[in-house]
C-alpha cells in the first residue's frame, strides 16, 4: 500500500464514508474537502444544533473540522481525528502500515511511545 494515489484514492474513500453516518440531533451536515495537489483532506461539519437549556426552539450554529488528514513526505498525517473508533485505525485495518501513520495531534513525545511512525 506504498503507492502515493493508493493512499488518496483510501483517504477518500474513509473520509466520504463517515459523511454518511448521520447525527443524532440537530440539522448537522458534513462536507468533504480534498485538495489533491496539496495532499490534505478534511471532513467539516456544519448545521444547526438545538440548546434546550435557552428554550425549546433555540439552535446554535455548528461550523468545525471533523478529521484532517494530510500527506507529508510519503506518510499519513492524521491532524485532527474526530470520530469514535479512530482513522488511524480504519487505515491499519484497509492495510496502510503503521510507520506510515502519524498522530499528528499528538506531542512527539508521545508519539515515540506509540506504534505509529
């Protein structure tokens, strides 16, 4: 799985499939960003969300990055990972090697006592 456009096509492909997990409440949408010249690839949520502690009808706006994911020198940058179970572990699983991976949120001292690169 060393091949760069491997590692987009997968990265795309992960990223639009957690575009179809829906929320459980408010009117949350997702949008998918993919830069392929740059290599970064994010997943955004936007929408409206309820605040039943002002009243039953207030919402506030949502507007954030889900999962950022950039390609540097080769390697998989994970740079923010929203989700439950974990890119890093969806990529392990589709066979992406983990000296492969960064956790790019992570300090790098606690990336050197992790299995990922």
């Amino acid at each position: 799985m060393a091949n760069l456009e491997q590692y987009r096509q997968l990265i795309c492909s992960i990223l639009i499939e957690h575009t179809k997990i829906p929320y459980s409440y408010g009117n949350i949408q997702h949008e998918t960003i993919f830069d392929r010249e740059q290599d970064r690839y994010l997943v955004m949520i936007l929408g409206r969300e309820p605040v039943p502690e002002l009243s039953p009808t207030a919402t506030r706006r949502v507007h954030g990055c889900l999962i950022h994911i950039d390609i540097i020198d080769g390697k998989i940058w994970i740079q923010r990972d929203g989700t439950e179970e974990g890119i890093a572990t969806e990529l392990v699983r589709a066979g992406v090697p983990k000296d492969r991976i960064v956790l790019g949120f992570r300090s790098e001292e606690l990336r050197k006592n992790s299995e990922f690169a």
